[in-house]
C-alpha cells in the first residue's frame, strides 16, 4: 500500500492543469472529498493507548517493557508514514 499527503495529490493535479477543464479548483475539491483520510494518533494519543492497555495493570515488570515497546512501536509507525526514512 501506498500513501500519499494532501500536498502530493495537489501537487500532482496541478501538474496535469493544463490538461484538465477550467474547472481545475472545483474538480481537485470533488476528488479530495471522495478520498478517506487516514487519521494519525497524536503522541499523547499514542501515550494514553498504550498506558490503558499495559502499564494500568498488576504485573508491573512485564507490562512495563510491553508498554515502551507498544509506545516506540506507534511512534515509529507514526514516523515513517509521514516520511521519516529514519530507522
């Protein structure tokens, strides 16, 4: 799968505006309004999510690493889908 930002999908319609009818603004609305955006959690989303599922329980050692690894997992999920090449 791949995944494109706002900006790209303009950028790309603007590239092919000479090919488009005049109505090049009112076209690139009508196919941005059809398209699902993919909504990314906040780091404080990402902190919240994993605290709830694994550091408010009893077994403190082992919910503990589960949820560092649970919070640097999202975090770099979060990184790459925005374009950080970064490992």
């Amino acid at each position: 799968m791949k995944l494109y930002t706002e900006e790209q999908v303009k950028e790309m319609f603007e590239q092919f505006q000479t090919h488009l009818p005049f109505h090049y603004e009112i076209l690139l609305q009508e196919h941005m309004n059809k398209l699902t955006p993919i909504q990314l959690p906040s780091d404080e989303e990402i902190e919240k999510e994993s605290f709830d599922l694994y550091a408010n329980h009893n077994t403190y050692s082992l919910n503990v690493r589960q949820y560092k690894a649970f919070k640097r997992g999202a975090k770099w999920m979060s990184d790459k889908i925005q374009g950080d090449d970064k490992q």
